[in-house]
C-alpha cells in the first residue's frame, strides 16, 4: 500500500513538478508514494482568489487567512478519500526537521499531510485549531513553505521500502546512525593525481567496512560535533575503535584523552 502524503499549498505545480522527477517520481509511478497535492485558492470565494490579508495591528506584508485554509483541508477530509494525519504547518516555529522526524513520519501507516505557509504567515487560529504539528527545515526564512514540503517529502520518501532499490543505503546515509556519512568515490581510481584510498580497491569488505565506520566518526566529530554530542559522546567502544585505527589525535583535539 502506498504512502499517502497531501499538500495544501498556493502553488501545486511547484510541488507536482519536482515530486515527478528523478526519485520521488519513480516511487509515485511505482505506486510506493500517493502524493496529492491541493490547491488552497480553490476555496476562495472572490473573483480574485484572496487568499491573504493585512495583519490586525498592522505591520508589514500580508497573512494567509484562515477561511480558505480552514475550508480546503475540510473538503479534503469530508472527501471519499478522507485526509490523511496529522497535519502538520511548515514554520519556522515548528520543531527542527531532521533524520530522526523523517523516520517518525515515514512509519506512520496512514500517512500525513503539509500544510505550505505563505507571506508573512498564516492566520494563528490555523496553528492553534487547525494543524496538529509545525515543523520547520532550518532557522531562515523562504519565501514560503513549498521548498520546505519538498524537504519533508523527499526525505520521508528515501526511508519507504524498496524506494531506493537498495534498503542499506539509506541506513548508509548522513544522519541515520547520528552520523556523517563516510567519504564515497567512483572510478576512474586516478583523477590527476589524487587516488582512491587503496583500502576500497582492495576488494577486502572487512577492511572496507572498517574505514568508513572510523571516517564516518573522525568526520563527526572534527566536522559536526553537535551531532556527537548529541548521541551522548563516543560511547566507550567507539572511542577505543578509533584508538585501534590510528585515530588518537582526533580524539584529544576533541576532548578525549587517550
């Protein structure tokens, strides 16, 4: 059964366009993501389709108002197919987007549903009696919330079963063990003058298998060492890996002493 992922958004053409290319649109063909996009100004009532308004006590810029939102998510949801849950508001007031909420929602059986802010923002009654979660991608600021969906949706879609052909790669992958991915290189094994480390010609699997586990962690930790410590520290055994690996220096320039 397909996931099912909606998308309440002003410009449904930027969504559909990207999702039909290159992963994500071999895993809509397939039929692994059911992704349906939904046009807010479709529940507009004006001969110009407002969606937006200017902001009680004023201010700069426009907010997206609660009617039309308020109203396409419940004709989706009143509709055959009803709306999948929970709904979630991309906003840079959300909580941080990263590998770990990419797995929480790729597990959830009945799929979910983004809702693309606009403008200054939408209307908080959107938030507050609407939405069942806000999620944002980094702390800067878009123009508005498609570019972020599209995050969530390729994100999400990568972790399904069988999208990426072969399951190990995106347990490979940055972030999925609260890692950096390791290094990765292709042929030709020569590229003026710089060589492929020979460890990965050798046709050796354990050894291979070995160098990036300690280039995973040495670029961790000498590149993101939020994220090691995030995971609590090296455990111990990580630690006297590396210590196995050569990799002493690493570890006192980041505070473990060896």
């Amino acid at each position: 059964m397909p996931t099912r992922i909606d998308v309440f958004t002003l410009f449904p053409d930027v969504i559909d366009h990207y999702v039909d290319a290159s992963i994500l649109g071999r895993a809509r063909a397939r039929g692994q993501l059911d992704l349906c996009t939904h046009d807010v100004r479709d529940a507009a009532h004006d001969a110009h389709r407002s969606v937006d308004d200017a902001p009680f006590g004023g201010g700069a810029g426009m907010v997206l108002a609660p009617e039309p939102v308020f109203e396409s998510v419940e004709s989706v949801a009143a509709s055959p197919g009803g709306l999948p849950r929970p709904l979630i508001l991309l906003s840079p007031s959300g909580r941080r987007f990263d590998q770990r909420v990419a797995h929480e929602l790729a597990g959830l059986p009945e799929g979910f549903s983004l809702l693309c802010g606009r403008y200054e923002g939408v209307d908080q009654r959107v938030a507050d009696h609407l939405v069942d979660d806000e999620l944002s991608v980094g702390d800067f600021v878009l123009a508005g919330g498609e570019l972020a969906a599209l995050v969530v949706v390729e994100a999400v879609t990568r972790l399904l079963p069988g999208v990426l052909g072969n399951d190990r790669s995106a347990e490979d992958e940055s972030f999925s063990a609260g890692l950096l991915e390791y290094p990765q290189y292709t042929r030709p094994a020569e590229f003026r003058g710089w060589e492929v480390p020979e460890v990965l010609r050798s046709g050796d699997h354990g050894r291979v298998d070995q160098w990036r586990r300690v280039q995973a962690l040495v670029r961790t930790l000498e590149r993101r060492p939020d994220l090691i410590a995030a995971r609590g520290g090296l455990t111990d055994e990580e630690v006297e890996f590396l210590v196995e690996h050569g990799e002493v220096r690493s570890l006192r320039e980041h505070g473990y002493d060896w």
